[in-house]
C-alpha cells in the first residue's frame, strides 16, 4: 500500500529553478515577482534564497494559493509571507485562513495561539495611490518600455502631462513612430547648448495625440 500525496499539496520552492542571465534592470510594466525570478545579480539571488526558505516554513497545503498571490500582486502576498514568517518566529500556534464562528464566509489570514492569547491576523497593504493613478502610471510604464526598445543613446526623453480620459492603452506602434520622426529632427549639437544653459523651457517638445489620449513629452 502507499499514499499519494494530495493535489492540493505543494512542496516546491516559490521561485523558478533555471540559468538566470539576466543582469540588467526590471522593465517598466513588470511586476516584482517576474524581476526577481529571472535576475541573475547576486542581490535578486539572496532575495530568492531568503524568500524560498520564509516560502519552505508556510503549511504546504496553502502554498500554492500563496504562490498565486505573489505572482499576481507581490506587496500583497509578501505580507503575508512576512506576517506569518514574523508570528512563526515569536513562537505563536498559526492557523491558515480559520473559519470564525462558523462562518465559512469570514476568513481572516491568520489565527495566532500562544498560550491562552488568540489573535485575529489580517494582511492588509494600502498605498496612496487611487485606482486612476494606477491606471495612469501602468500607461506610461508601457510608453517608457516601448522607448526603451527603441534604443536613442543621445536623448533623455521625458514623458510629461498625460490626458488619458478613456484609460485606454495607446498604439505602441503609432508611438514609436511618432517618437522616432520627433527625435530624429532634432539638432543635436543645439539641444546639447540648450542643456549646458539650462534653458530647460526651450528644449524640444511635442503633444503626441491618439483620438482622445493625449501626451506631452519632450527632450
């Protein structure tokens, strides 16, 4: 006879196990997870190895949902992670997601036990950031990526004041046309002045515009 091991159980370590080369930065739009999975530099690694081992004390049935979490919203599942890293190293009995007075539908993160004290966990994080704002940002992280493809070692471009009242996400291939047509234009000894004078107001500038999205960027 012999016992398989449930589906739900899951005793893989949190980060991928592959011959990282990437060295360089994370992009834009790419989310914390994503970066330190595939970094090779000696900082991304000691990340790993630290949250692999936080990773390795979790109770192995609920690893997996957690593996989800950190994936989809890192802050989020991280807190959790170091909550329950916190509590484990205090010494505290924790009980995973508990059921409250019978109420299937209230599921806290975290029952702490120690002793005759029990607590009631919630990983909560919260940011100043409105849900337009992080709309905004995620366009514009897209628009820094697609000018970091495009590789224009002469310039700094600076994106200013977006206009975006439908949210939608620009062409990407409008975009960079537009940007290669703007900057190949320019002087680059005159902007080179421009910059030594401090002349901040007189460098290049453009609107790039798309049916209602509208940017202003620069030089």
């Amino acid at each position: 006879a012999f016992c398989c091991k449930p589906s739900n159980m899951d005793d893989k370590p949190l980060f991928d196990d592959f011959q990282r080369t990437h060295d360089g930065y994370a992009d834009h739009i790419e989310g914390t997870f994503s970066f330190i999975n595939r970094s090779s530099r000696p900082a991304s690694e000691r990340v790993r190895r630290l949250l692999n081992e936080w990773f390795g004390q979790y109770p192995i049935e609920h690893r997996n949902d957690l593996r989800e979490k950190l994936r989809a919203d890192f802050s989020a599942g991280f807190f959790e992670l170091f909550l329950h890293e916190l509590s484990r190293r205090l010494n505290y009995e924790i009980t995973i997601h508990p059921t409250l007075r019978g109420d299937r539908r209230s599921r806290p993160d975290f029952q702490l036990t120690r002793g005759t004290e029990t607590t009631i966990l919630e990983a909560v994080v919260t940011t100043d950031e409105s849900k337009e704002e992080r709309a905004r940002n995620r366009v514009l992280s897209v628009l820094y990526d697609e000018i970091g493809k495009m590789k224009l070692p002469d310039y700094y471009l600076t994106l200013r004041r977006i206009h975006n009242p439908t949210g939608r996400q620009p062409s990407a291939k409008k975009f960079r046309s537009f940007v290669r047509q703007c900057v190949g234009s320019l002087d680059y000894n005159s902007v080179l002045v421009l910059s030594q004078l401090g002349a901040i107001n007189h460098r290049p500038q453009w609107v790039y515009k798309e049916g209602e999205f509208q940017l202003e960027l620069g030089v």
